[in-house]
C-alpha cells in the first residue's frame, strides 16, 4: 500500500447507521469505525477500517435521503419540502475479489449538512480529474461473431453501464466482416480524438486491432513495415481488451482472468501494460505481427486442421489435436537464432511476470535511456554472423511464446517463465520423439513440472530468429502443397515409412491465423504497444486485514 501523502478532508460521517472518521488524501481514501463508549471492553474486537486508493475509485455521485419512519430507515425522495434532510454521496470503486477478478463495489457516506457534501464530492472529483491515465474517449469494436455470439450482449449489459458511471464517452462500432477494425484504424479513424482503443471479442479481434495501430502508427512516421531490419516506432495509444472469444490467451496472461467486468475496471482505472511485438518476414516482405504464439509443426497442423472443422465450435481444436498427436508428423529444417545479451532471468526461471516485473522494468528503462546504442546493436546484430547460433535437426515443434500463453486450459502456459515486456520470446525446440515422450511434454503444459526438464526439449531466450524449412523451393511454400508440387516425393517417403505421403513442412501458427510461408524471420520489437492493464497481481492476503497485534 502506497504511503497516503497529505491529509486534504478529515469529518465524522455515517456508514449506515455507524459513525466513522473519514479522512481523504491525494492517494486513499478511508473510513475508519468509531469504537462504541459502551461499559463492556471487547479486547478481541478491534476498530474496523478500510482504505481505498483514489487511483482505484470509479466515479462519486451524490444522494439525496430523508428520514422516514420513525424506526431510523432512510427512503429515497425527489423533493424536501419541509423535511428533516441528510445528505449523502456514494463512492464507487474496485473490490478484489478471488481468481484476479474485480467488481465494482460501492459504500455511501451520510452528512449532516449539505454544504459538506459538497466539498467530499467536489474534492475525490478534483482528485480523480487530476489522473492524466484515466481515458475519456474510447474507441470500441465489437465482433458480434467472435466466441459465442454474445459479443454485443457482454459489452451492452456489462461494460457501457460502467463506462457511463465513470463519464466514459465511447463511439462504439459494431464490425461487418473479417479484418474491419483493422481496415478502419489504418483509413478512416479519427485517432487523435480517443485516448485508447477498445476491442470487445476474442485473440483474433485484437490481432486486427495491433494490426491496424501498428501499420497507422509505421505510416505516419514515415517507417517501411516490409523492412525486417527497421525499428517500428511505439504506438500512443492503449488497447483494452473486453474478452468474449473461445480463448482468450492475451487477456488472460496480462490482468489473470478473462472476466468482462475486470477488464473494463481496468480500462477505467487508466491501468498501463507494455508488450512486446513480433515481426514476422519472409525475404523482405511482411507477413504479420504476434504477441503470443508462433508455432510450426504440432500446433500449426493443429489449427490447419481444425480450419476445415469450424463447424464443430471450440470442439474442433480438441479433436484435431488428438489427430495431430497420433499422426506424430515431423518436420527437418534449420533454425538460426540471436540469443538475448544484456537481459535478467532464463526461460526456466521460477519467479513470473507479474505486475511490476522488474525485469520488464529493467529492459524497458535500458530501452528508453540508451535507445541509440539499441538501434546500433540492432544493426550490428543483422550484420554480425558471428552472434548468430545455428541448430539443424527433425523437429515435433517449434515455438516461440512471447508470453506464458496461459489460459484457463493450461494455467502455466507454453512457457511459464516468459515475460511480456522485456524485448524477448522464448524459443523452444523440441526434437523428434516418441508418441509417449511427446506425450509427456505437452502434460506438463497443465502440471507443475519442469516444462524443458526433458532431453528432447530446449529453449533459447532470443531476440531474433530465423526457420528455414529443408524442402523450401518456391516462394510460397503453401502454394506448393495446395498444387500437388511433390518433387522431394521419393525422399519423403524415405524419412517417413510409417506414411508414404507425409508432407515436407507443417505451417506456422501465428496467434491463431495461418502464415503464407514457412521460411521466416521473426524480430522482438521492445514495448512496442501498451494494454490497459496492469499485468497479474500477486494476491495480497494480509492488506485489508486490522493488525493483530491492535487490541
């Protein structure tokens, strides 16, 4: 908890029918229960308080209550024509609750007298005013077909009443077709009147949502997207993410659980998350940009099969994922890879990203101070080969996690370790192996286990990479299986006697959508987009407890 600061308001007010001092800085606000006179002493029983930081406070409204009966209830009225009047005001704000999850709690303070009432409302609004991180304007799209359909009916019902609340304005837009918010960001948005971007839908509605801010923000600084050597410049503003997909994996990974009304506290709040971006070229030519996963080889054939079984829903990725499992396909090419300099931890490191990782800090504040010397490395890195590690070899996988990729089906992810903002992905390779040892690896994805505690498992903390698959000869490796271009037929069936037919090269899987190409390079681009989150908070058992010790 953040020291309170100076005291601005200290007034004896009532929480129902119990009389408490409250007291207002600049970053709590508190309510503190007067103890009772009474000739009983209750030595166990100590004074119950309760803060809350103003960063963390929703909005304030005022309340207008008269005494009814004469039993002490309180009923609401419009007018008070000759009556006895309290005022009151209701402070909205965050309560956590179990699993990450946040809600909306509210507590109302009664005043004698209105003129007081108008200085507490006054003052937590100049306080709240005075947070340049809280948004204003927000620009919302909603995927109606992402998830379960219920896209429209989760922000409507959940999220706008608490953007009205808070004095949210929102110019919402409802998309028509695959790729529409990512087409509208880069032509048509007036960006410079919002203060962040808010995506209602799953993993695929904020890839558009990168897509389109990413390529707007390249654009009008004058950068080449095609070039895989050039510094892409960070984007001013920040996403939010209202989940209301199949999966979710970003939004899980960067706030803990995929709740809509946890994400838009968030995006209330002004909470600020850095991540990092992939690039993905092929020779010269861009391809797309991932935030989550690459993955070639099991999970590519995964999604490419699921693809032709959309009808099933969700079911689809299970069922191709068995199909996958038991064809066992694997796949020889060369990896080269920048292994990451100048960094903290390891890909097998046991402490996580969470929110204030000093890790990210640590790259993040090296990235800002010195961003000369950073683009000379960069330079020099593309240049130098001698930098540059080369691995050859038949491969059940390639991933590169630039995140943990948890998600509530694999609550560790790919890569537990991994972190969102520290200008790395964890490249991790694993070597042709029985159906059981593979087996093996993809358990531990839901157990507790050293995930690459495994012979046929590596990872490399990298910067950069490059695959480059063995049978590669046409610029567009996917055009050659959809044309039946087999010329390595012979040699195929040799390295695969199990099946006569089994193909040359998988496909990569990036962040859910399939890529043109299997020979690529991939670059880590440094924060280069921020969330309106705050990353996993650690679980603060003791914070709202009364010391123990007080009695």
């Amino acid at each position: 908890m953040e020291r309170p600061g100076r005291l601005l308001l200290l007034s004896e007010l009532r929480v129902g029918n119990a009389a408490c001092d409250v007291s207002l800085c600049r970053s709590l606000l508190t309510w503190k229960r007067r103890s009772s006179s009474g000739p009983v002493y209750h030595p166990f029983r100590p004074s119950v308080s309760h803060s809350v930081s103003v960063s963390e406070i929703i909005s304030v409204r005022e309340e207008e209550e008269s005494r009814g009966r004469d039993d002490g209830s309180w009923k609401k009225i419009k007018e008070r024509e000759g009556k006895d009047c309290r005022l009151a005001f209701t402070v909205l704000y965050v309560e956590r609750r179990q699993q990450h999850r946040w809600r909306c709690a509210e507590v109302t303070f009664t005043c004698p007298e209105g003129a007081l009432r108008q200085h507490w409302v006054g003052s937590i609004r100049e306080q709240l005013a005075a947070i340049a991180s809280r948004p204003k304007h927000l620009l919302v799209y909603i995927n109606p077909c992402s998830g379960k359909r219920k896209g429209k009916r989760i922000y409507e019902e959940k999220v706008a009443p608490l953007f009205a609340q808070a004095g949210v304005a929102t110019q919402v837009i409802v998309t028509e077709r695959a790729n529409y918010a990512r087409d509208h960001l880069r032509t048509e948005a007036e960006l410079k009147k919002f203060d962040g971007v808010v995506c209602v839908g799953g993993d695929g509605m904020f890839s558009e949502i990168i897509h389109g801010l990413i390529w707007r923000t390249q654009m009008d600084g004058g950068v080449d997207p095609d070039s895989p050597d050039e510094a892409l410049l960070p984007g001013s503003l920040r996403i939010g993410i209202i989940p209301a997909g199949s999966t979710d994996c970003i939004c899980f990974a960067t706030v803990g659980a995929n709740d809509p009304v946890t994400s838009a506290l968030h995006v209330i709040v002004g909470d600020s998350q850095p991540m990092d971006v992939c690039s993905v070229h092929h020779n010269s030519t861009f391809l797309r940009y991932s935030v989550s996963l690459l993955g070639y080889g099991f999970y590519g054939d995964v999604l490419t099969d699921s693809e032709r079984k959309r009808w099933l829903g969700p079911a689809r990725y299970d069922l191709s994922g068995v199909k996958m499992f038991l064809t066992h396909h694997y796949y020889e090419g060369t990896v080269s890879y920048l292994p990451a300099r100048g960094i903290k931890g390891t890909p097998r490191d046991a402490a996580r990203c969470r929110s204030g990782c000093v890790v990210c800090q640590h790259n993040g504040e090296q990235l800002s101070e010195k961003p000369e010397r950073y683009e000379v490395d960069e330079a020099s890195d593309s240049e130098n080969d001698s930098e540059w590690r080369t691995i050859r070899g038949k491969f059940l996988a390639i991933n590169a996690a630039s995140m943990s990729c948890a998600c509530p089906r694999s609550p560790k992810g790919l890569s537990p370790a991994a972190h969102l903002a520290d200008g790395t992905t964890d490249l991790i390779l694993v070597r042709k192996c029985s159906r059981f040892d593979f087996l093996r690896h993809l358990l531990r994805h839901t157990s507790k286990d050293d995930q690459f505690d495994l012979t046929f498992v590596e990872v490399h903390r990298v910067r950069r990479f490059r695959f480059t698959p063995r049978y590669c000869q046409s610029n567009s490796d996917l055009d050659m299986r959809e044309n039946g271009k087999h010329q390595l037929f012979s040699q195929i069936c040799r390295d695969h006697p199990a099946c006569g037919c089994a193909p040359a090269y998988s496909s990569w899987n990036c962040d859910g959508e399939i890529l043109t190409h299997t020979a690529i390079d991939v670059r880590v681009h440094c924060q280069l987009i921020k969330l309106f989150a705050r990353g996993i908070e650690e679980p603060m058992v003791f914070e709202d407890l009364p010391n123990p010790c007080a009695i």
